[in-house]
C-alpha cells in the first residue's frame, strides 16, 4: 500500500497531483484551518504530513501520530514546531529554505512607502466620495533623503536594504551579528547600535525572528526612544513588538505610524499569546496598515514552496534524507512502529 499523506491546508492542484502519484493524500480542499481535533484526527493516520504557519506540533501532539516519519512545512521559520520531539521519535522535519525572503522584502518596501505616503488615507477619502481634485491634505514622508533603519540584517534584512540603495535614502542597521566591511558597502549601509537606530530613523523596518530573547524587543522603553514621529514596520514576526506600547505610542503621536503584517496572536509557541490583535491599535484614527500575513502570498511562490515541502516529504518516506531537512531523527522507539 502507498503511504499516507495529511495536507493542513490548501495547496495547488499540481503539488496534490505529485503527492498522489506517491501517497494515499488526505486533503484540505477549503481555505480555512482544520480544528484541532481534526488535524489530529488526520495527522493519526499519515505517514507524511506537510504543516503550514497557523499549524502547531508538540510533544504531546506526535504521541498520538504512530507511523509518522517526516513533518514538512511549507514555510522557513519552525518557531510553532517542536523540533527536539520530533527527532527523538524519529521524524524527519523539513523547511522550505529560501523561498520567502524576497516575496517578504517587497512587501517590506510595499508596506514602508503606503505608510508613509498614506496611501490608506487616500483610498478611503476616494471611496467615500470626498476627493474634488486636489488639495494640500495627507502630506507625508518621503524616502528621499530619510535614514531607514533596520532591525535584523539577516536574509530579509539584506534583501530589503538592497530594494533601497535606489530611493537616495541613507540606511542604518543593527544585528547581533554584524555584515563584513565588503558586505556594508555593497548594502551601503552603515552598522550601529538597536538605540542608534531608533533615534536617529525616519522609517523603521523589523526583520527579527521570534525567540524568548526578541519578545517585546520593541516595547514601551523603545517607544519612549525612539524619533519622535517615525514610522515603523514589522514583517518578521508579531510578538518582536509588544501591541499595547505601540497602540499608546500612536496615540500620543510619539510614533507616526504603524504597518504589520504580523501579529502577536499568530505566535503559537508562546503560551501567554493574545488571542486577537491588540484592540486598540486597531482604531480606525491611527496610521496604521496591516495586511494578513501576506510576506509570501505570491501565487507562484507558495506553489513552489508546497512542491518543496511535497518532494521533502517523498524523499523521506523513499528513505533519503530530505534536502530540507534540519534535525537527523534518531531511530524510532519501538512504541512508535507500527505493527
């Protein structure tokens, strides 16, 4: 008999298509996440099961997953996944390396230039109604000759700040691990300190991951900081930034604006996460922009990120190691094989 294949969520018809030809494939036809106890009721009978973001896998999850042999998400970040379990009941876990960073980039730079132009101010005043030719309304901040700052100058980072060598905008960055000399210039950006950046920026852009040392990275202490009307931008991951303090600093005008495309609530691996956006940065009268968690939402890009997710999942169940894997599983407990 073919193994079987759980899917979570959505793929295209090609990635179930090559699944198919190698698995028994037990699908997510709509756009919505299965229940807990229905993705556990699923996961309980594959041997192969390909996650998404709003997925979370646990210890206690994969107690009740007898015959699985390799989880693939179809995503790069793993912070939802419990990667320690896996490899002690000998589960492959694989990513999709690379695929997202510059999809993400361009929605960074997306994000940055209709915040501060007001672009959702603009549309709103068009659709009501109110717009009778030009007036001098919504002026806002420009790239030209502004300093961006950058927070996180990994994958993301880099790609960003290669997207702005073009707007004559100067850039700042900080990392704990910081570029080469050869690598600054190329980025034409110069290193300094997290405070130097939140001083000294027009625009700030967020590239972190989420880790216990980055909770609330951005708080009500930086807000306190930071460039009296700047505009900053999150697109690594929402629990970087604590919601309330940057509600409160909007609304004093201590920060100019605010654009995410991520949100605390999405943050599984936190056991203290917050069930729905803070709801007080959601009052329509703040600067702010969000977006639904769209830094990979190309149409071509997910479809080749599941196919990876898929040919990582079909390597595994051949017994190869799977190009994305990022744990060596040890071998199974005998409780865990099946027959």
């Amino acid at each position: 008999m073919k193994p079987t294949v759980a899917v979570t969520h959505w793929v295209h018809p090609e990635v179930r298509a090559f699944l198919e030809k190698h698995s028994q494939v037990i699908s997510n036809d709509t756009r919505e996440s299965l229940s807990p106890i229905e993705l556990r009721k699923r996961a309980a009978l594959a041997d192969g099961l390909m996650v998404f973001m709003p997925d979370r896998i646990d210890r206690t999850f994969l107690e009740t997953c007898p015959n699985l042999k390799v989880i693939s998400a179809a995503l790069k970040g793993y912070d939802n996944f419990d990667i320690d379990a896996c490899t002690e009941r000998g589960i492959w876990f694989t990513i999709a390396k690379d695929a997202l960073t510059i999809p993400t980039a361009e929605l960074a730079i997306g994000l940055l230039l209709s915040l501060g132009r007001k672009m959702r101010d603009g549309d709103d005043l068009v659709r009501r109604g109110r717009f009778k030719g030009w007036r001098p309304i919504l002026y806002g901040t420009g790239l030209q000759g502004s300093t961006v700052g950058l927070i996180g100058m990994g994958c993301i980072g880099q790609a960003v700040a290669q997207r702005l060598k073009g707007f004559d905008c100067q850039i700042l960055y900080s990392d704990p691990h910081p570029l080469t000399e050869k690598e600054d210039q190329f980025f034409a950006a110069e290193q300094t300190s997290m405070h130097n950046v939140l001083v000294q920026s027009d625009f700030i852009v967020l590239s972190v991951p989420y880790r216990q040392a980055t909770e609330h990275l951005i708080g009500t202490s930086q807000m306190e900081r930071i460039k009296p009307g700047s505009l900053l931008i999150n697109v690594g991951r929402g629990s970087v930034v604590d919601e309330k303090a940057i509600a409160q600093a909007l609304r004093t005008g201590r920060l100019g604006g605010y654009a995410a495309d991520v949100f605390e609530f999405e943050d599984w691996a936190r056991p203290d996460r917050p069930k729905e956006i803070f709801p007080e940065l959601l009052a329509s009268e703040l600067n702010t922009l969000f977006t639904p968690h769209l830094g990979s939402a190309i149409d071509q890009v997910r479809l080749d990120i599941a196919m990876e997710a898929a040919r990582n999942i079909v390597s595994a169940l051949h017994g190869d190691r799977p190009a994305g894997a990022i744990n060596t599983p040890k071998p199974a407990p005998l409780d865990t094989i099946a027959n």
